[in-house]
C-alpha cells in the first residue's frame, strides 16, 4: 500500500506538471495580451518601396527603417499638417506608423514583442507647412502608443522634425531603434 500511494502521488505531481505546461504553452504573450487589451491590431510588416533594409540588428539593438502610416498596403494618410490635416489625423496617422514599426519589430524578433527590453528612440517626421509647429504633438502619437504597451522599458528619446514632404505624401514616417535580447 506504502508503493501505491507513491505512484498515485508521483502520478498526481506528473499530471499537474503536464497540464501546467500545456496551459503555458497556449496562452499569450504579455505583449500580445496588452495589445489585446488596448484593442490593437498589427498591420503586416512592409517591404521596403527602395533600396534598403526594413530593419537591421547590431548587438542586442534593432534599427528600424521608417515607417509610414499604412494600412492594407495603402497610405492611409496623406497630405501636409497645417494644410489638408488636421492635428488629430497627423496624431492618428503616427499612431498607426507606430503600429508599422512594432510588425517590423515582430519580424526582426522572431516573432515575439516579449523580447524588446526597451525603445531607445523614435524620430519622426511630419509632412508639414512652413508655418506649422506642433511636431512634437502629432510624433506623441506614437510616443504614447510605444510607452502605454511596454511601460517604462517604453519610455525612449525622441526627435520631431518638419518637412517639407514625405514619400508618397504620408502625413509623418517615423524610425526607431530597440534593444531587444539575444
């Protein structure tokens, strides 16, 4: 009987260890269930319309190349801020350029946002009149999207700039590097 109860308890211990691990195998990722959470959707990463690389990793950072607002394939907003948009569709459109550098930020870490450490950085720029001067505003877009998913390993350094045109007339595009783990 001594034996018996052994087995029956070397049994049990297997079964919560195996159904333990099934449960881990199918739920998701922090990330993933944050983005849930914040109803977010990533787009498929693009491929370059030029020539370069959509991203490269050095070490443990990833560089990003920049990212437009597209949606579908498309842009989805055009035109200058200060002119044909307004401040909330430049805010917008940075959020969803922001939502193009976390696809690309997928790829480069096979797959899985649990890897990114930190933002090291975003630069963004704004299709914007001469006249115009909130840069900093619309490029927070992306700033509070990046910080709201991964907290304080989100918070980063930043450059807004004003230009006078963008490829293929995107409101912003906007770069960034990560550290990511190996």
């Amino acid at each position: 009987m001594k034996y018996v109860t052994k087995i029956l308890r070397c049994l049990a211990l297997c079964l919560c260890i195996n159904s333990s691990v099934l449960a881990g195998a199918q739920t998701t990722s922090g990330i993933a269930n944050k983005m849930a959470q914040m109803q977010l959707v990533l787009p498929k990463a693009s491929t370059p319309i030029a020539s370069y690389l959509p991203y490269v990793i050095v070490d443990d950072l990833v560089f990003i190349s920049g990212q437009l607002p597209l949606e579908e394939g498309r842009v989805k907003f055009t035109g200058r801020l200060g002119d044909s948009l307004s401040e909330e569709e430049g805010i917008a459109a940075a959020k969803l350029a922001a939502l193009n550098i976390l696809a690309q930020l997928k790829v480069a870490t096979g797959g899985s946002l649990d890897k990114v450490k930190r933002c090291v950085k975003l630069s963004g720029f704004v299709n914007s009149t001469a006249d115009f001067t909130a840069h900093p505003k619309i490029i927070n877009g992306a700033s509070d999207l990046i910080v709201e998913l991964f907290g304080e390993q989100g918070k980063h350094t930043r450059s807004a700039f004003g230009v006078s045109a963008l490829p293929l007339n995107a409101a912003v595009e906007i770069e960034a590097i990560f550290q990511i783990e190996q």
